[in-house]
C-alpha cells in the first residue's frame, strides 16, 4: 500500500525544487575601472553585471555599446578599449602636428551609476564627457532600460503607454518643474519654437519615473540640464514594467 504521508512529501519536495529552478535570480553589479598610460585626460568607472550567465554578458555588452553610442565619431566603433585608444592617438597626433599650440590635455571621462532595479526593469545613468579644446567640453547623460531577465535593452513604448494623456502628464509635472519667476514664459521658448517634446532619456528611480532634457535639447546650453521626477503613484497607470 502506498503511504499517502510519503506522497504529500514528494510533492513538496518537487514542489520546492520547481519553484527554486524557475526563481528569477537578481543581477548583482560591480563597478569596474579601466587602467592604463593614457596622454590624454581619460578615466572610465562603469558598472558591469557579476558572473557567466548569458543575461550577465549582454547586459555588460549593452552596457559599453551604450556608451559607445553616446560618444562623438565612433559610429563604426564596437570595442570601448579602441574607443579609449583611438581617442588617446587623435590627441597624440593634434600635438605632433601643432607642437606651438598652447592647448591644454583632451579629456574623456565616463561613468556609469545604476539607479533602479527591480524584478523586471534594470536603470542605469551613462554620464559622459569630452573636451578637444574650445570654449568648453560636451557632457552627456544617457539612460539605459534593461530587461532584468534578458538584458535587453527596452524602448520606451516597452515601458510605458505612450499616450497623449501620458504626455499631458508629463507636461504638466514640466511646467511645474520651472522656476517661478520664468512663469511668464511660453512653453515653446523652451522647445525652440515647438509644442512640449518628451526627452530622449526617460529612466526608473526609487522616487518615480525620471525625465532628463540634455543640454541644447531645451533653453540654452547655459541652462544645463533640466530633469523632473513623476512620482509612482501619479505615474502608475501608464507603466508596463516597474
């Protein structure tokens, strides 16, 4: 006879096994620095996902080829060393060819921060900048949307509905994101003549959904950045992932 104890027991225990094989296991990130003798003024920290699995490896290969794509001429680029090496040899090259220039080192700096993760979305912040001389350098901040269970990258029609009240929402948090005494302004002195625009870079924090204008996307370059934060509550009907 078959001992029912002895079944609700194996049960569990297949049970347990089944659930443990399917759990999704969190991403764990290390941040890594790139070391070497360079002439120019260069320093790269970025955050890499820890281990062999096949979402760690395209996370981190996600990783470098948005930096990549955020930098100047290195459309045909696919390596960040070649990248940080290429940079290095045009500064080399700019000395050898104007040794009375009175210039000071170019610069390249990129560091990376992650900011949100949860089971389903992965949020890090690609800070970039680059100076070859002139009135002042150009710096960037990129978003990037990761899958946690795949690594890929999401677009934004991924994340959220992308819909007018969307958009009307995020207009309004906009509006009250400007100072007080810039009121009288017109919503299109911001745009350059056009209607209100989402930014390019649109992120996760623990604070709600962020919004980043870089420079020259809104107002002057004196105007730097311009970001605002739509909290979860407010923002949680149009997400798809959080």
């Amino acid at each position: 006879m078959i001992n029912k104890n002895h079944i609700s027991l194996l049960f569990l225990y297949l049970t347990l096994i089944f659930s443990c094989s399917n759990e999704t296991k969190t991403i764990s990130f290390e941040n890594n620095s790139y070391e070497n003798h360079y002439e120019a003024d260069i320093s790269v920290s970025i955050d890499e996902a820890i281990g062999n699995s096949e979402v760690s490896k395209i996370i981190n290969f996600k990783i470098k080829e948005a930096i990549i794509s955020t930098l100047s001429d290195v459309t045909k680029k696919t390596s960040l060393e070649s990248v940080l090496e290429d940079f290095d040899t045009e500064f080399i090259t700019f000395k050898k060819q104007f040794p009375e220039a009175s210039h000071p080192a170019w610069e390249l700096h990129i560091e990376t921060e992650k900011v949100y993760q949860s089971e389903e979305i992965i949020t890090l912040s690609i800070n970039t900048y680059e100076f070859k001389g002139g009135a002042h350098g150009n710096d960037k901040i990129k978003f990037l949307n990761l899958n946690a269970n795949t690594g890929e990258v999401y677009k934004l029609n991924d994340i959220v509905d992308n819909s007018d009240d969307f958009k009307a929402l995020a207009k309004d948090h906009f509006l009250k994101s400007i100072d007080a005494d810039k009121e009288n302004n017109q919503i299109e002195d911001y745009f350059f003549g056009k209607p209100f625009q989402l930014p390019e870079n649109i992120g996760f924090s623990d604070d709600g959904l962020v919004f980043l204008y870089n420079v020259y996307e809104v107002a002057s370059y004196d105007q730097g950045y311009t970001e605002f934060v739509i909290p979860f509550d407010a923002v949680d009907p149009y997400l798809k992932v959080k």
